[in-house]
C-alpha cells in the first residue's frame, strides 16, 4: 500500500510540476483531446482530456530520459529543452 501511495503522490507532484512550468493546455480535436504546450514539443492524446494529460506527461517522462540519456552530445536547442525539463523533474523531490 505504501508503494502504491508513494506513486501517486510522485504522478501529483509532476503534474503540479508540469502545469505550473510547462502550462501544458488542452484542446478538443475531433473525437480526441490534446495536451501540448508552447515550450517543447511534445503532446498527449486521449479520449477524454484527463487521458490526454496522462498522455502527456508519459511523453514527457520518456522524452526526458532519452535527453537525458544523450546529455553530453545534445545540440543547444536540446539543451535548452533538457534544462526545462530538469526543472521540471526537480521539483519532484528527486524521486523517480
């Protein structure tokens, strides 16, 4: 239960940390919603915008290692996007 617990509030923590620096918004699409933001560029899709969001933050959970995977031998753009993202995984109180 404990471990289950800590995971939630690890996923509140980032979405508190995402929406307050990455601003991410949510749009209707057709049938689909979709999550972005103006900084990187990343989106999420879902049938409904909470899944959308969750989407989202999947990518950016995943684009955020592989930068950080490849960190010494990112072009300046990426390292910019990379330094955002650092900031946005920091206030996670280092766990992951």
């Amino acid at each position: 239960w404990q471990m289950i617990q800590q995971a939630r509030d690890y996923v509140a923590e980032l979405d508190r940390s995402i929406t307050h620096i990455l601003r991410p918004t949510v749009a209707r699409s057709g049938d689909r919603y979709l999550a972005m933001d103006d900084i990187l560029p990343l989106y999420g899709v879902g049938p409904t915008a909470q899944e959308a969001m969750d989407d989202y933050r999947s990518v950016a959970v995943e684009y955020y290692e592989s930068l950080e995977e490849d960190a010494a031998e990112l072009s300046e753009p990426l390292q910019q996007q990379l330094a955002v993202l650092r900031q946005v995984f920091a206030k996670t109180s280092g766990r992951r």
